[in-house]
C-alpha cells in the first residue's frame, strides 16, 4: 500500500490540467506507469485521485456485495457515478475531466492534499473553509476516532 505525504497548493488552467509538485511526483514515481481513477467524493465537495491498485483493491471488496440488496446496487452506482481513468502525462500534469471540475467547484486555485492512499483534489476556497470549521473541534475527534480504539496500550511497560 502506498502512503502519500503532503498538502500541496496548485493552479489549474482552464483545460482542468494541474501540474503536479515535484515532490508529490516524486512519491507517485513507482506507479505512475500503472494509472488513476478520479471520483466525487463521498462525504466532501472534493474530488479523490485513487492509485489503481488501491482502486482495485476497494473494487474487489465492493465486488463482494450482493447486488439482489437494493441499497448495495444503489450505493455501488452512486458511488461509481462519474468516475473516470486518468493518467499523468509526460510532463506531471494531470487532467481533471470537465464534469469533475464542475461537481467539485474547482476554479484556479487547487489544493492536493495527501489521505493515506489516495490524493484529495480540492478548490483551495473549499479546502480552507472545511479546514476551518473543522479545527474548531479536532482535539475532540482525534480523541473519539483515536483515543480508545485498542491499538495502543494505555499503560507504560
């Protein structure tokens, strides 16, 4: 599993072509030669940019899902809706479909921003203003999501 690392500001021209940072290249240098899905995200005004094998890898534990349960075909054509293949040209540029742009609100100013496995693609307005409201209560989410899930010991050896 690849691990990205990075938050990274960016324009985009008016093709929806960004270019990206050396650095974030630099970490995609290993599978860059075997391409990207690009979906809406689920929960956020934001586009995700999924490696394929991490993208294969969530397809095959969807793939798992009995498609006889409405709400299973209902959540796998939702969340498969506008998804597209994409590549990174020879010159580090990645083109970011014109309906993505759109649902995603993405104008010039672009935010890619590192998730584990996946790269968010954000407009930096709403990249700032989701940051912002949620460094409100982030202590209280670090320590709910965190806090007491036992994978870390509690007591000193």
């Amino acid at each position: 599993m690849i691990s990205f690392i990075g938050t990274y500001d960016c324009k985009a021209d008016t093709k929806g072509r960004v270019m990206l940072p050396v650095s974030l290249k630099n970490q995609m240098a290993p599978i860059l030669n075997k391409g990207f899905v690009i979906k809406r995200s689920v929960f956020q005004p934001c586009l995700e940019l999924y490696p394929m094998e991490e993208w294969n890898a969530l397809m095959q534990k969807m793939s798992k899902k009995n498609r006889f349960k409405k709400k299973n075909d209902d959540f796998i054509r939702t969340f498969s809706a506008g998804i597209k293949p994409v590549e990174i040209d020879g010159t580090g540029r990645l083109q970011i479909p014109k309906n993505l742009v759109s649902i995603a609100g993405i104008t010039k100013e672009v935010v890619l921003s590192s998730s584990i496995n996946i790269i968010e693609i954000w407009d930096k307005d709403s990249y700032e203003k989701v940051i912002a409201e949620s460094s409100a209560n982030f202590a209280e989410l670090a320590e709910e999501v965190m806090g007491n899930d036992g994978d870390y010991d509690d007591e000193l050896p």
